[in-house]
C-alpha cells in the first residue's frame, strides 16, 4: 500500500517561522535589561576606580614579586627583592629540572632518549658552578649551593655513564641535597621579607597612619602558589589588623596576565561595588548578601538545595 505523503503548506512554513521571530524579539526583549544592566555597571565600575586610595598590586612572579602602589593619582613600580632570592631559588630547582627530564622514562628504562636532555641540563649546571662564587649570594648559600651542584652532577655523570636511571637512584641523589636546599629557601626567605618590609615601610611612610588604614591589596598569583603565597604571608602583617580579612584580596590566575595591574584593579572595583550594592540589594536575606558579596556564585546555595532535594528539580521545573 502507498504511504500517503503529509503535505506542508507554504503558509505554515510562514506562520511557524513568523512565530520564531516573534519569540526570539521576545526573549532579546527581556534579555536586554542584563545588557544595560552590564553597560551601566561597567561605567560605575570606571568611576569608582580612581576612589581606591591607596593600593598595592603584587604579581607574584620570577622575581619573588613585582610591587605596584597607587596614591594619590600616582603610580610606583618596584621589584623589592634582591637578586639573591632568584639565585637561591634557582640553584634549588635542579632536582625539578632533572625530574622533568627523566620522568617521562621511569617506565621505559630501555629508552635513551633522555640522555640528550640530561646532558644539556649538565652543561648549564656545570656553567652555573663555575660562576657561582662571584654571584651575591651569602657564604652558606654559596656553599650550599655547590654541594647541590656537586650531587646533580654526579647523579647525570652517573646516569648516562650507565645508560639507565631508575626512581630510587634519583631519590637517593634528592635525599643528599635535602638539607642544602632548606639552607637556601631560608635564604631566599629572609631576602623577601627584607625587601618587602622595607618597601611596605617605606609607602606607609607616605600615606601616614590613617591612610594606610584604607590601603587594598590585591595579590595575583598562580593557581597552585595562590594559597598562603609568601608575599600575602609578609603583607598580612603590615596591613591594619581590623580590615586585613576585607582589603587584602588573592586572586588565581591560568597564567600571569599581560597588565597585572589592569586585572587587579578590575576584580577590585568589582569587589568593592558587590559588597557595598549586596547590602542595598538583599537587606532581609543575609545568605544572599553573602553570596554576592563573597566568592560564591549567587546561585549556589540555590544549586545545593536542588542536588539535596530532587524533588524540588522538577517542582521549579514548571
């Protein structure tokens, strides 16, 4: 039997395309009040900038951190930290450079293709030995410093002369300059917070006592060094006691952004008009307050109570 063919007619095809559109001016009716909303936002957000005053901005960098401060419709750049904490910092990351080398072999010990590699590091930790004395750094890390250099090269002169390495030889080799890299981590320690001190002396000095009272810090730091990060740890102690909680804010980023500054500023002017309109916007309901003002987003107590209760999915459903 002959399947009957359904026809469509060209004035349903008009209709349910005109219905579309008339839905679509519906929804971008709607819609645009979140888009002026963002607009007029966004020009507060610019008025209010110049406002916060003073401000530290600190992007935790290579150089154990590189030091902005705003006062008074003036900018200060500065990295505090003598160039012995780079040193010391980078004579204690040989154990992490010859681990990326070979860890990509551990379960292919008939592979050599790390040799290569491991012979190029050498080559730079055997310049680095040579030079070591003439560098700033203090006797002990200086001394330090060599038995690290001595260790690593012993460890690659070995590997390679044998053609193998395996986990427990590098353990061994990590174990032996243990306490040679806490020598030289006290030491880059001791370099940061006496640059930074200094310098957050130094700017307080500026502002006097009821200025620096108002003083934000904004500290950006990678994600995985953002959690009691060394120049928030040093900070913390020179920032009024009573708003040290609200005014120094540590902020994650992927990877350290083109204009540190610009982004700090940014999520500060954002952070200082949430936390003022929450108050206004949810008076009687402090749960919401919080969440807007906080790191929360808005919906996520909402979010919680739906994955607690599954019924409730399909009653806001309707």
């Amino acid at each position: 039997m002959r399947r009957e063919e359904k026809r469509i007619d060209s004035h349903d095809v008009d209709m349910v395309a005109f219905q579309s559109d008339i839905n679509v001016q519906n929804r971008n009716a709607v819609i645009a009040i979140d888009t002026a909303m963002q607009a007029n936002y966004k020009k507060m957000k610019a008025a209010l900038l110049p406002h916060l005053d003073p401000v530290i901005v600190v992007n935790n960098d290579d150089w154990g951190g590189t030091y902005t401060f705003i006062h008074q419709g003036v900018r200060e750049t500065v990295r505090p930290i003598s160039v012995v904490f780079e040193l010391a910092k980078s004579v204690s990351h040989i154990p992490l450079g010859i681990y990326t080398i070979i860890a990509p072999y551990l379960k292919k010990p008939e592979v050599t293709a790390w040799i290569p590699e491991l012979q190029a590091f050498r080559a730079v930790l055997a310049k680095a030995q040579e030079n070591i004395d003439d560098t700033d750094l203090p006797h002990k890390a200086k001394s330090a410093s060599l038995r690290i250099l001595g260790n690593a090269l012993r460890f690659i002169d070995m590997s390679i002369a044998d053609g193998w390495f395996s986990m427990e030889s590098y353990e061994r080799f990590a174990a032996r300059i243990h306490d040679d890299i806490t020598v030289n981590m006290l030491v880059a320690g001791q370099a940061q917070y006496d640059g930074v001190s200094a310098l957050l002396n130094r700017w307080k000095s500026q502002t006097g006592e009821q200025g620096w009272e108002k003083l934000y810090v904004v500290v950006l730091s990678m994600w995985t060094t953002m959690v009691d990060n060394q120049n928030t740890i040093i900070i913390r102690e020179f920032m009024d006691k009573k708003r040290v909680d609200t005014h120094l804010i540590d902020i994650s980023t992927a990877q350290t952004p083109d204009d540190p500054v610009a982004v700090a500023l940014d999520n500060l002017a954002r952070i200082v008009m949430d936390n003022i309109a929450a108050e206004m916007i949810f008076p009687t309901d402090s749960v919401l307050a919080d969440s807007l003002k906080g790191t929360q987003d808005l919906l996520s107590n909402v979010i919680g109570n739906i994955l607690v209760c599954p019924h409730a999915r399909q009653a806001n459903s309707r």
